[in-house]
C-alpha cells in the first residue's frame, strides 16, 4: 500500500500543488468514474 501512495504522489503531485485542485480534488478525482457511451459507429465509413 505505501508504495502505492508514492506512486500516486509522483504522479499526480503538481495537480495536488496547484491549489484550486489541492489534495482534496484529487482524492475526488481518484474515486471519480467515467462511462462513454455510444462509440458504435466511431470509425465506420458512411456511403
């Protein structure tokens, strides 16, 4: 576990450092989840 939190702090230290994101955004960012939908036809050639 502590070398995983070392990892994360070297990742993402400046984001942490800069304060309208701080430590606290970034614990929320870390727990936050994304979902993309509809990339179906992404790609596909249209006649």
């Amino acid at each position: 576990m502590a070398g995983t939190l070392k990892n994360e702090w070297e990742r993402y230290s400046r984001q942490m450092l800069f304060s309208p994101i701080g430590r606290k955004g970034q614990e929320y960012l870390l727990k936050s989840r994304v979902a993309i939908i509809g990339l179906g036809a992404l790609g596909s050639r249209s006649f």
